[in-house]
C-alpha cells in the first residue's frame, strides 16, 4: 500500500515539474496564455469531478461487496463481481487513469498532458497486469480466473460506462 502511495505522489508532483520544466523550454508561449488556463482548468475540473464520481462508486461497491467480517479500510476478502466489476474487472482503475489526466489539465502543463500523463497511464496498466492480477489470482484462485476469462479488464461500452457514474447509496 505505502508503494503504491509513493508511486501516486511520483506521478503527480514529479509529472507537475518535469511538466512545467519541459512547457517553459518548449511552449512557454502556450504557458503565458490565460485564456489556455482557464479552458484548461475547466476541463481539468470535469475531470476530476468524473474521477471523483467514479471512484466513491466504485469505492463503495468495493466496501458494500468486497468484505465478510472485520477487515482494514481498503482491504476486500471477497472477488466482487456486482455493479461495475460485473462488465469489467478494473473499474476503479479506469477512473484513477483520469486522475493524472485531471491534475495536469488543472496545472495547464501541455507537456504533462500530452507526454507525461500518457506515460503514466501505461506505467499504471503495466502495474494493474504484472502487480494486481497476479495478487488477485494468489487471493482469489480459480475464481478469479474463471472471472479473468468472463470479464474484461476494461470495458467501454455505454452501458458499462453508465454504471460507473451511477451513484451507489452507502451501507
């Protein structure tokens, strides 16, 4: 847990600098312009109200479904398979993806949107592949195999989508 926490802090803060650094010695045109910031905060603000929306759903789907019995915040005991994870098997991923995305439309980087954020989201789809599936089979087993083969990773279809944004009720 505390890895992956320094990994976030890494893509956002290191992203925000090189960001910056690589705007001021390649589009410090771009850089001086307001009109440029406040289209890009605006989506940036969209962004992260998505990135928001989908992870409380998908945080409280995980809560709701994913633990029997007494377990740490954050800890599941149970593969669930309910609302989003029924039509993909990283949902909360694909909001985190918008994350980095969101943060650097609301700095105004165009070299973190356009070099640095995609750039991470692959190094995020390495680690969902090399680090997370292979801790989902070790937990889970043949059930998450069987899941694994019925389920994609990510799925974009309007439906699936939908659910994301579809406000789950606490319990």
């Amino acid at each position: 847990m505390i890895f992956r926490l320094i990994i976030w802090v890494l893509f956002i803060f290191g992203g925000l600098t090189l960001g910056i650094v690589l705007d001021l010695q390649y589009f410090s045109g771009i850089w001086h312009l307001w009109q440029w910031h406040l289209l890009s905060f605006l989506w940036g603000a969209f962004l992260m109200k998505l990135v928001m929306t989908i992870s409380r759903n998908t945080g409280r789907t995980l809560a709701q479904h994913g633990r029997k019995g007494e377990l740490p915040r954050m800890e599941t005991n149970q593969l669930v398979k309910d609302g989003p994870y029924g039509c993909m098997r990283h949902p909360m991923h694909l909001g985190l993806f918008l994350f980095p995305m969101a943060f650097a439309f609301l700095s105004g980087s165009l070299s973190f949107i356009l070099i640095i954020t995609p750039s991470e989201i692959i190094l995020m789809l390495i680690m969902i592949f090399v680090i997370e599936e292979p801790e989902a089979i070790r937990k889970f087993g043949n059930q998450y195999l069987e899941y694994k083969k019925e389920v994609p990773a990510f799925n974009f279809r309007r439906s699936c989508l939908k659910m994301l944004m579809k406000t789950v009720s606490k319990q």
